[in-house]
C-alpha cells in the first residue's frame, strides 16, 4: 500500500480509472461468452427439438 501513497493524487485517479475500465471489459467478455453457451443449448430450439423428437419416434416406430 506504500506504492499508492507514493503516487500523486492525479496518478491514483488515472490507475482506478483504469482498473475499473478493465473490469467492466472483463464483465462485458464474460457476459458475451455466457450468453454463447445459453443461446446455443438445444432446449432454446423448440421447433428443432420438434421435429428431431418427432423423427426419433417415428424411427423407433419402424
């Protein structure tokens, strides 16, 4: 913590400044990369799921 005291008041301000930039970067991927995985599921698909479930059970009829 000696290392911020050292720094000019300015100096601290740009540093949060910056550390709060990359968070909000490094929330904004991640809220990216979630909602990929989320919107690619199967279960998002009704009519996919449909009409696979639909040629499933036709082909176990046969």
């Amino acid at each position: 913590m000696d290392f911020l005291k050292n720094l000019s008041e300015e100096t601290q301000l740009i540093l949060l400044v910056v550390v709060i930039a990359v968070l909000f970067v490094l929330v904004l991927l991640n809220n990216k990369r979630n909602k990929k995985l989320r919107y690619d599921r199967d279960k998002r698909h009704f009519t996919k799921n449909y009409f696979k479930k639909k040629k499933k059970q036709k082909d176990q009829e046969t």
